[in-house]
C-alpha cells in the first residue's frame, strides 16, 4: 500500500452485480435472480496510532481523513461517504479501537448501474466485522449496507444490490424473495457462455423520476385489486389468478404495469428451472422475453437499451440478452459465446455508433464469488 508508505495488513474483495432476470420486481413483492460478477472493489486496510480514519482511493480524486468518534454525518456528494456511512452504522452498536488508514480500488464502471455503491459499503462492512471481530452474522452485513443507503445516504433503495454483492457465489445465482429475504442459490454454470456486460454510456436522467411514477403506478393497480381480493403485494398473484381480476384496473397504463410485474415474476420461477437442468437456450429465451415486457408493458428500456438487445438478437452467438436495472441506460446483459468477445464488440460497436452517434462499453465477466478476504 505505497499511498500510506507500508504494506497493508488485509486486503478485501466485494463484486458488483447484475440482475439476470426479475426487473421492477423488488418493490412488488417478488423475486429476483441477481448473480456477482468479477468486476468489484478492493480494500486494502491497515490499523494507525492516530485514532484517524483515512479514505483513499485510486478511482477518485477525493480523500478524507476524520477522528475516531461516536457518530459521524453525511459531508456531501463525494465517493468517500459510503464507507463513513457504514462506520456510522456500526459505531452504534460496536467499538472501533484503533484508527484505520484505507485504499480503495474499483473497476466497476461508475454510474453503469452494476451497484459500485453497494460494492464499496459491503466491503467496508465485511472488512470492519472481519478485522475486528464484531460478530455480524452474514445477513446483518446486507441489512446495514441498506440502511446506511437509505438513512445516511438519503437513497431509497431495495436490499438487492447489497443482498447479491454479498451472497453471491461462483457459478450460482440467488433467487431472493424481496419481501420475505427467504433465498435459494441455483446453478448458474454458463458452459461455453460468458456474460457480457453491454453499458450504454447513456445518461440516466430520467431513471429516478420514472422509477418513482412505475412505483406510484403499481400501488395504484394494488388498490385497484384489492377492491375485491386481498393482497399486499402485486407478486402474491400469478398469471392464472391475475387473469381472474384484472378487469378491476380500469386505467390501460396502470393494467400494462401490473401485467409486466406479474409475468416477470412467473418468468424468474421458470428461469430458475431452466438454469437448474441446464437449459441455457430456454434460460436465454426468457431474458428476450423479459426485455420485451420490460419495452412494450413497462416502458423502461429506451433507444439506447433496445438497440443492443436487438443486435444480440440478430448475433448467431448470443443465446439470450435484456437490459439489467431501473433502465432509461445503464447496462444491457447478454450471453455471448467464449471466443467470440472481440468480433461481438467490434461488430455491435459500429451498429450501435451508427444508431446512436457514440460508443458503448462492453465488459466480459463470469459469475463469480460475494465479498471476503484475499
């Protein structure tokens, strides 16, 4: 650790995550089937006698030093308050006997919508419960990486983003049950397919405002049904009972919505099932089906989004593709045949330049493991 002028005592390692299958599904009450990538952040951490907590990392160029004590606030935009967040969490309930100068690394693209937040907070958590033995138990690490996110840092977000980061396995995703936190991890053994991580490089402006109107939408459609049945959430119906009182949505927007939530939902099932008897072409087949309802009913995609996925459409080497997070940008997924990654990114570069006047960026993961030790 040559920033701090000695080696470093531990080092971490936390993945970024894609969400495979199961969009728009978490504030409904159902599952999603988020997996790790091998893209992620490092840690490095080592103990001072300064009773200082220091931030540095090699992908910002804002660092932080604060004295240890009780509490500390949230000080602005930069990187730097995620981890400070987590401290803060933690100091309510544990003691931190010792300063810590820390290093951060990351190569997750920043902004891509691959939850380089959740990332940072659940290494910072991980290192802190390992290095000092404070006794979190696996589930608590998630848990307060939300909250610091919610609370801390002012973002109102679901528990998947830090779930996956954290329980993430190699070659295994997780189907979690947004509202119950029950889980299973299913194989995920891709073959002779990698992941191909597809950024738009397309600002995502409208992701908040549109993700808060879709909430606002679904909780209209809840309303709506439960005039004559009893739910809590959209995902306690499939297609089958939802077919039986849909007619109570009488606004053709608001029914779309709720239609997407309860077959996206139905289709994770069916994707588990696929990817557990090795059916990858039925597994891919879902995710095109995802991607459109996420177009046609939901309306998340964007010009961006659906010129990638049309492209892998037409690529003989990708089995299946969709867009991955809130959409309006972000990133597209795709499973794409190994050997082919360099003619796949030349070829959907110059289709996707050609459409859309600029470049995307194209990463080449595998499934890999969820935060620990190096």
């Amino acid at each position: 650790m040559e920033t701090y002028g000695r080696e470093a005592e531990k080092t971490y390692f936390t993945p970024g995550r894609v969400n495979l299958i199961g969009e728009h599904i978490d504030y409904n009450g159902g599952l999603v089937m988020p997996c790790a990538v091998t893209l992620g952040t490092w840690l490095l951490l080592s103990p001072n006698n300064d009773n200082v907590i220091r931030f540095k990392s090699l992908n910002f160029p804002e660092e932080a030093a604060f004295e240890l004590k009780p509490s500390y606030q949230k000080t602005g935009p930069e990187w730097f308050n995620y981890p400070l967040g987590v401290f803060n969490e933690l100091l309510k309930d544990h003691k931190i006997p010792t300063g810590l100068d820390m290093l951060f690394f990351g190569n997750i693209p920043i902004g891509s919508g691959l939850s380089s937040s959740a990332s940072i907070e659940v290494a910072m958590a991980y290192a802190l419960n390992d290095y000092f033995n404070l006794g979190l138990e696996k589930i608590q690490i998630p848990l307060l990486a939300q909250k610091v996110e919610n609370e801390f840092i002012g973002v109102n977000c679901g528990i998947m983003d830090q779930f996956a980061v954290a329980f993430g396995e190699t070659d295994k995703a997780i189907v979690l049950n947004c509202d119950t936190l029950k889980y299973k991890i299913v194989d995920c053994n891709l073959g002779e397919y990698s992941l191909a991580i597809i950024n738009t490089n397309k600002p995502r402006k409208l992701a908040e405002s549109k993700y808060n109107e879709r909430v606002a939408e679904c909780q209209t459609a809840l309303a709506d049904l439960n005039k004559e049945i009893t739910l809590h959430n959209l995902c306690e119906l499939n297609a089958d009972k939802f077919a039986l009182h849909s007619h109570l949505i009488t606004d053709q927007t608001v029914l779309k919505r709720a239609t997407h939530v309860i077959k996206e939902n139905d289709r994770v099932n069916l994707a588990a099932k696929a990817l557990n008897a090795g059916e990858l072409q039925e597994f891919g087949r879902l995710m095109y089906a995802s991607h459109q309802s996420l177009k046609d009913l939901y309306e998340v995609t964007g010009e961006e989004l659906d010129t990638v996925v049309d492209f892998c459409a037409d690529y003989e080497h990708v089995i299946g593709a969709r867009m991955t997070g809130a959409g309006f940008g972000g990133c597209a997924i795709a499973l794409l045949k190994k050997g082919q990654e360099e003619d796949f990114a030349k070829q959907l570069t110059d289709y996707y330049v050609e459409r859309i006047g600029y470049p995307a960026a194209i990463y080449i993961s595998e499934i890999g493991n969820g935060a620990s030790e190096i």
